[in-house]
C-alpha cells in the first residue's frame, strides 16, 4: 500500500473516531451458564468478561424492524450499527452496552446484540452490525 494510501486511511480514521462521542462496553460470555433459579424460573447467565470499552457511535440508516414469535410471545427486534475504533477483537454473540451518549440521552443503558462483523479494506471505523430485541 502507498505512504499516500495510508496517510489518507490514517486521517479517515482521526475524523471518525472524532465523531465517536459515545462511550460502550462490549462484553463476551464465557463459560457455561449456571443453575436455574428457583423462584424465576430464569438460568443464571453465564460470567462476562470485556473485550472493548471506549469511545463509539450509534447509527442506523435504514429501518429493519422484525416481529419474530416464541413461545406464544410476539417481540420487535431491532437492527442499528455501532462504530468503534478499528482493533478490537469482537465476535458475533458479543453484548454492547451504551453506557454514555452525547446528543442522545435515550441511547445510555440501550443493550445491543453483535449480528454481524462488517470488516472491509481501508476501514475508517469498525462497524458491527446489531439487534436490539424490545417488547
């Protein structure tokens, strides 16, 4: 690659993270899951450990909204984008949590699901894509 390529992928890469004003946590299941509680009814989840936390920004630019069933409840799902600096070692599965936003206070405490890892040349960002299932 040319010193001029990557002198520009270099600049893309300092303007985007400037639009990062949002800080996330990405989080990794590991190990199995634990007993089932008694009086919920609910399986202990399994321990988390961090992979990412840091600077990012939420986006979405196209609506992706399904209805899906189970168990005879019908539930929305969901799908937006989080960018976050190019490095981190995220894996489909992973959990991201907004754990502080700028422009948007309704964003803080959103948890999202990785659904897909949108990895390209020359990325200015690391874009993952997401679902959010809600009720």
């Amino acid at each position: 690659m040319s010193r001029r390529a990557l002198a520009a992928l270099a600049r893309g890469r300092r303007l985007a993270e400037a639009l990062m004003v949002d800080m996330c946590a990405i989080t990794r299941a590991v190990g199995q899951p634990g007993a089932i509680d008694p009086e919920t009814g609910e399986r202990t989840p399994p321990a988390a450990t961090t992979v990412y936390s840091g600077r990012c920004k939420v986006q979405t630019f196209e609506a992706h909204e399904t209805r899906p069933g189970s168990a005879g409840h019908v539930y929305t799902v969901q799908r937006y984008y989080v960018h976050i600096p190019v490095g981190a070692a995220v894996r489909v599965g992973d959990t991201v949590t907004i754990t502080s936003a700028v422009a948007d206070p309704n964003l803080a405490g959103r948890v999202y699901t990785v659904a897909g890892l949108l990895h390209k040349s020359m990325a200015t960002a690391q874009r993952l894509l997401l679902d959010e299932v809600v009720d």
